[in-house]
C-alpha cells in the first residue's frame, strides 16, 4: 500500500478517471430496469388496458 492507504494504481484521485460511456450505460439500464417494474406492478399491459379496433 502506499502512505495514502490506497492500493498502487488504483483510482484515488476522484471522479476524474471514470469512464462517462459506462457511467451512461448504467443509467440506462437502471431506467429501463424501473420501467419494466412499472409497466408489470402497475398491470399497464393487460388486455383490458389495450383498447381493441373491432
């Protein structure tokens, strides 16, 4: 270790080293992740929730 207590090359310098491409596919998939949730919890796609044409 070295005297600041972090391992040698290990990103303790901040937030300056993070990939911002992951960083956006995370989101992504965590607001997919909480829409999917949505539309099964809350039933939006049951049959009597689609309207039908004729």
């Amino acid at each position: 270790m070295s005297a600041s207590g972090s391992a040698p090359g290990s990103a303790a310098t901040g937030s300056n080293n993070r990939i911002t491409v992951i960083d956006a596919l995370r989101g992504t998939a965590l607001v997919g992740l909480f829409l999917l949730h949505t539309i099964e919890h809350f039933d939006f796609l049951s049959d009597a929730a689609v309207p039908r044409l004729g």
